[in-house]
C-alpha cells in the first residue's frame, strides 16, 4: 500500500512536470519525481505508524484481554507490511483443508519470530489468536495492538499463570470465538531443526474437542541473515487436518509425537535457502 500510494504520488508529479510551462520547471527536472517518491512513501509510513499508535492508545491492559476484530486486521496489515520490506516471499500449499465451519488449534513449528507473520498474513482468512511469549505483550504500541487483537501471553516461569493462558484458549475454542495458535517447541529453534513438544499442549484440543490443523513453516530463520541484500522464500504448508474424533481417545503424547512427525518430514521436502546456519548445519556434520 505505501509503495503503490508513493508511486502514485511520483506519477503525478511526473505529468505536471511535463505539461506545465517551461518557465515554471524544466522537462528535465527529474530529481521532483524521485523526491516525491520518498515523500509520497515516507508520509504514508508515518500516517499509518500514527494509526497504529492512536490505536494503542485505544487498549486497556488492565481488563481481561478479548479477540476483537478491527485490531486483529491491523495486525494482519502490519504484518503484511514487515514481511514486504523484509523481502519475503511466502509460498503457501494446502490452505484450502483448513475448516471453514469450526475453530480450530493451530500447531506449527517455530523458526524464528517471522513465523508469526508469515501465519497472520497467510491465513488472514480466519481469526485466529496466539498463544505467545507474555514479554511480547509488553512491548510498547505494538504490544497494546497485539493485546487488543486477544493474543494470550504464555508466562513460562509461573506455571500457575501460564495454565490461566491455556484455560482461556480453551474456552475461546469451546465458546467459538476464535481459533488458536500454538507453536508446541515453547521457543524459537533458529534453525532447520525441531525442538522436541510440550506435549501438554495438546490438551487444548482434547478439552475443547476440536480439530487440529497441523502445518510446516521452513526457511523464516534465514529471513535476518538473507536481509537486505537477499529475498528469502518462506514455505508454508498446511499439511493436515486431524479431527476430534480421531484424536480424542489418544494421549497427548501420541499426538504430539505424530504432529512432530508430520512437520519434521514435511518440511525436509522444501529446499532450504542458503545462509550462514546452513553453512554451519554443513561444518558441524
């Protein structure tokens, strides 16, 4: 949207720089176009950071956090805009197994902090909350957005806190407010390789009996190392769909070992983008 708007706005600079007189510009003034572009781009860019802020602004932390749609699409938009100046391009298979009548838990693998924004933007379709580091929430203005959008703040330290995060998702499912996302490593691999699961995270489907979607993310870790200089193709794959019937006689560790399963050699089909942790991956072995 900025780079179509700033073109937009250097485009018309152009004509009136040829169809106005002589004696006001010269046809070969150039530099009014190219200036404009970067103005054009740089007011858009602080229009939207100012929405972004009035919008914080908007969030009180201090009531019980609840999915509200207007910030779950500004999140989604600004998502949009990071992966676009980061050079990311997202190839996406398998989206249309993804249940369109029912929410859903959503379990992914957990690359690198693109992960998120690779997810928000490819399934903008749906509403979907995150299960997340609470310290993400604290961040100022976007974790207002982020709050206000019902994303749920895992506090890893306090099991106590961290099992009010799991009770809420569950009952967001069983409500059906929204689906949840949930990335069972608990942290960032920052690499090609998987962590093992937290199995007891599977339980957020058993109690709220719904389905799990299970889908692959590969190449996000090497977004940071590709960039600027670099595009990174980023895959995502929704790879399958498990039903509650099918799962609700199963223990979580039988779940978790075959959703781990299903990613892991998942996404060993996709190649791997060239950078320094493949390189490293190739030195270790």
């Amino acid at each position: 949207m900025i780079l179509i708007t700033a073109l937009l706005f250097a485009s018309i600079c152009a004509v009136v720089t040829l169809i106005i007189p002589e004696w006001v510009v010269n046809w070969y003034d150039f530099w009014i176009p190219i200036c404009a572009f970067f103005i054009g781009g740089l007011v858009v860019l602080l229009i939207a950071f100012m929405i972004i802020v009035i919008s914080s602004w908007c969030v009180d932390t201090k009531k019980p956090v609840k999915p509200s749609k207007y910030y779950m699409r500004l999140c989604k938009r600004v998502a949009e805009f990071l992966l676009q100046i980061s050079r990311v391009k997202v190839m996406v298979r398998g989206i249309e197994k993804v249940p369109s009548d029912k929410k859903f838990l959503l379990v992914t693998n957990h690359q690198s902090n693109f992960d998120a924004l690779v997810i928000l933007w490819t399934m903008r379709a749906y509403d979907i909350s995150f299960i997340m580091k609470e310290s993400l929430l604290k961040l100022p203005i976007f974790g207002k957005c982020l709050y206000g959008a019902g994303f749920l703040g895992l506090n890893r330290s306090n099991d106590r806190e961290g099992l009010k995060t799991i009770i809420q998702a569950i009952h967001w499912l069983e409500e059906d407010k929204c689906s949840i996302q949930v990335c069972p490593e608990g942290t960032r691999s920052k690499s090609f390789n998987m962590g093992e699961f937290h199995h007891g995270t599977f339980k957020v489907a058993l109690k709220s009996k719904c389905p799990i979607v299970v889908a692959g993310i590969q190449n996000t870790c090497c977004i940071c190392h590709r960039f600027p200089f670099r595009s990174t193709t980023v895959y995502y794959d929704i790879i399958d769909v498990l039903p509650y019937d099918a799962i609700e006689n199963m223990t979580t560790q039988e779940i978790s070992d075959i959703s781990h399963k299903m990613i892991s050699d998942r996404i060993e089909e996709f190649p791997k983008e060239k950078c320094k942790l493949l390189n490293n991956n190739h030195n270790n072995e």
